[in-house]
C-alpha cells in the first residue's frame, strides 16, 4: 500500500496539467529564437564638484525658507564631509541662524536636534541628486527638526556656464 501511494503521488506531483509553471520548469529557448534583453543606456555620473555645486544650490534656497524665521533654531547643520561643511560655512558666514559642524550636534531618535553650544533647538538639511538626465538633475532637498517639523522640496537644477541652477522646486 505504501509503494502504491508514493508511486500516486509521485505521478501527481509531475503532470504539470494544472496549469502552475515551476521555476525548476524552466526551459532554455530554442537556438535561433529572438532573444530579447533591453541593455539599459549608460547614465553620466555626476562628478563631486557637481555634486557639491548642486548641495550649495539647494542649501541656498533652503536657507532663505520661512521655517528658519523667528529666532526658534540657534544652528542649522547639513549632510555633508567635513570639507564640505567648512566650504558652505564659508559661502554662508553670516546666516542666522549659523551653518555649524555636525560635531556640534545633539541628536535624540524623533526628537528636535540640538545645538550643543548653546542646548538650543537646530534644523538638519540635506541633500540627494538623482544622475543628470535630458541636461538636467532632479533633487531632494530636506529639512529636519525632529519628526513633527520635517519635509522636503523636489528640485530640478540644470547647469549653464558651469554653475547648477534651480529651474523648479516644488
């Protein structure tokens, strides 16, 4: 009775006329068919300088946004190396509130980050570039202040006389 069963199931199990196609099932096409595989376009890389052209474009604007009026944030600081962060501290020196080092940030998970010189409220901004397309790179900027005062803004930038221009933000 036992050999008979395994014998049924056996049989059962490799009809293959219910119609569900294993992956184990797969069959190699035959020589001489159309073999259709799309190879994907090579996308320019953005170099590192373009990178930090298109961060300054953004933290720009984002600089200049209502949510940093009224004295609430005594720092604001950015995503970046610390190269890149003494860069931008230079091309904004007098922003209120000031561009300050990521060491001088006290962060708590879902909490408003703070300034560590000063125990204050601070903001984070940071940025990320899809691979330029068509001339142009679109972009995210963000800004964070604990989870109940985030966003971000969508950019598309594209570069005329070396520099990366802001064309949107939405």
């Amino acid at each position: 009775m036992c050999g008979l069963l395994c014998v049924m199931l056996a049989a059962g199990c490799s009809t293959g006329s219910d119609g569900i196609e294993f992956i184990s099932d797969a069959q190699l096409k035959p020589a001489g068919a159309p073999a259709v595989m799309q190879v994907p376009a090579a996308t320019p890389k953005l170099a590192r300088e373009d990178q930090f052209k298109i961060q300054v474009a953004i933290y720009g604007y984002l600089l200049n946004r209502h949510f940093l009026e009224g004295g609430e944030y005594s720092a604001v600081f950015v995503q970046g190396d610390d190269e890149e962060v003494a860069a931008l501290i230079k091309q904004f020196p007098n922003h209120v509130p000031p561009i300050k080092p990521s060491d001088q940030a006290n962060l708590r998970p879902n909490q408003t980050p703070l300034d560590r010189q000063t125990g204050k409220p601070a903001m984070i901004f940071s940025v990320d570039a899809l691979e330029p397309a068509d001339g142009t790179v679109l972009a995210i900027g963000r800004w964070y202040a604990g989870a109940a005062v985030s966003g971000f803004y969508t950019f598309t930038l594209r570069k005329t006389d070396g520099e990366w221009g802001i064309i949107s933000a939405t």
